[in-house]
C-alpha cells in the first residue's frame, strides 16, 4: 500500500516537471524576441593593458602623478574621490611639501576643536578628498572604487572615456524611440547607451603633463584610469608581493615535508 502510495506520488512530481518543461521549451521557441537599442548596440570594453596588471604589476608613478592632474582639473568638477586621504598621495611619489600645498587647496567642512562648531578650513593632509557639489543633471558617481564596481573595471572606464559618438543612423532607423534624450550623451559603453556625462575629455592640451607628456584624449584617459585603479587599490602591489611571498614558503615547506618523509621511511622501506 504504501509503495503504491509512494510510486504515485513520485509519478505525479515526474508529470509535473515534464510539463513544465515542455511548456517552457514552447514559449521559448515561439515567442518573439524582444530586441533593444541597448542589446543590439551594446559594446564591451576595448581591450587596456596598464603597468601595474598581471601578478609581478607595478604602479607607474609617473603616471599616476600625470591621471591625478586630470582627476583635479577635469574630473573633480562633479566627481568625489571620498575613499582617499591626501597623505595617501605620497605613494605617488608627491613629498611632504607637496601633499601639504595639494591639501590645503581644498576646503574641508571640519568640526572646530574648540565650540565643536562645523567650519570651514583648508585641508590638511589627514584629510579626506571633500565631497564635492554638483548641480547639473544626473548623479556623479564618487570614483574612488569605481574601477572595482563595475565589471572590466578599468577597461570600461577607458572606453567609456574615449567612446562618445554620434547615435548610429541604423540605431535611429531600428528603434526610432531610442533617440538620445535632452541633456544625455550617446555612449554605446554606457549599459543604456545614454548618459548624463558630457564627453569630459574633449581635446588635446587640456591638461598640461609637466613631464611633458603629450595630452591627447588617449593619453588622459588612460592616464586618469590609472590612477582610479590605484584609488580603488593603493595597496595592490603589496597585497601581491604578500602573495608571492607566501607561494614562495608553501613551496619551500612542502619541499621539506617531503624530504622529511623520504628520510624518515627510507629505512623502513628497504632502500
Ligand atoms: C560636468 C560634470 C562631469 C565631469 C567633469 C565628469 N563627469 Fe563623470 N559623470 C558625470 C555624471 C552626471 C555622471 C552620471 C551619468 C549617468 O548616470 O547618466 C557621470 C558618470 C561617470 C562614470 C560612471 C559611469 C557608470 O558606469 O555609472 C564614470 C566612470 C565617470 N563619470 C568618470 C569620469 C571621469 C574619469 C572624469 C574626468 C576625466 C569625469 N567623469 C568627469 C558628470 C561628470
């Protein structure tokens, strides 16, 4: 009795599952596809190689001294680096002078040590970047960990820097809808193609490297991509040298372990 019992039950969830199965193998092949702008002109990033990539990566410093200069006279406009100290810029290479003057250009909203008033001062350099104001249409993300939160990281980053375009007429000619909306820029980088950031690198020269450096679009955009990878990591070269460090020990360990055991049973084993 209650075999049966058990037999029919399992032979009700076989049917169960066998239907809705075929009824979903049905609707997946008879239902229109739904096409959008955005899955048909979607791109991924284009391939970007930096100095401080692969296991035994370095920082160049020279250029992330170079993707800070433009972070602060391009980016810093509408973006806040919030996750960053300024004494946290002497890892690339800046003294104690310099880190002082770049501090003290920016104003810090800081209780007074006195009244415990919120009052305005110049940074010093345990600060944090400030945040920073921004009124015109959309949201700035803060870009200190940005190369981390999104996927292809800093691949996305350079591209969407150097992607802007105008809307591709077949884009227009298949989804007439999808036009550009006021005050948003095509980009087809950005994971809806428009988006609220004008181009913000618009020319050679914007910035003037003072290694000499010659400033193209290219340039800084790899540049500024840099130096948000090393904000998102500043301790990345230690973490790997850590790493290695300990493979290095493991290895060394177990190299010995075995040693150990061969000498320790090669009596026993008759050798
Ligand atoms: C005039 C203001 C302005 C400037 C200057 C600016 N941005 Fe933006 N940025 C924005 C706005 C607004 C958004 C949000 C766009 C949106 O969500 O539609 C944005 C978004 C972004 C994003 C996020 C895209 C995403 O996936 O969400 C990145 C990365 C970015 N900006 C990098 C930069 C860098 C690097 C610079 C300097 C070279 C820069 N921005 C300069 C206004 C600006």
């Amino acid at each position: 009795m209650i075999r049966i019992f058990s037999l029919l039950v399992g032979a009700f969830f076989t049917v169960v599952l066998g239907w809705s199965f075929l009824v979903g193998a049905h609707t997946a092949v008879t239902e229109p596809k739904t096409l959008s702008a955005e899955k048909v002109f979607h791109l991924k990033p284009e391939p970007f190689h930096l100095s401080s990539d692969g296991v035994f990566g370095k920082f160049d410093r020279q250029q992330l001294q170079r993707g800070f200069k433009v972070y602060q006279e391009v980016c810093a406009a509408c973006h806040s680096i919030k996750h960053v100290a300024f004494r946290d810029l002497a890892a690339l290479g800046y003294n104690e002078a310099e880190v002082k003057a770049i501090a003290a250009k920016a104003t810090v909203s800081a209780k007074d040590p006195l009244t415990g008033e919120l009052k305005d001062r110049p940074g010093l350099p345990a600060d944090k970047f400030p945040p920073v104001v921004y009124a015109g249409l959309g949201v700035p993300p803060d870009l200190s960990l940005i190369t981390k939160a999104r996927p292809n990281g800093p691949a996305y980053v350079h591209s969407l820097l150097t992607g802007y375009r105008d809307q591709p007429a077949e884009l227009l000619k298949q989804f007439p809808e999808a036009k550009t909306g006021d005050g948003l820029h095509y980009n087809p980088y950005f994971a809806n193609l428009n988006l609220a950031m004008a181009p913000p690198l618009t020319g050679e020269g914007q910035v003037t490297y003072s290694d000499g450096t010659k400033a193209t679009v290219e340039q800084m955009s790899t540049d500024v991509t840099a130096f948000l990878v090393w904000t998102a990591e500043p301790k990345l070269e230690q973490r790997r040298q850590t790493g290695l460090w300990w493979l290095g020990f493991l290895l060394f360990a177990t190299v010995l372990g075995y040693m150990a055991y061969r000498n320790i049973w090669a009596e026993k084993k008759g050798h």
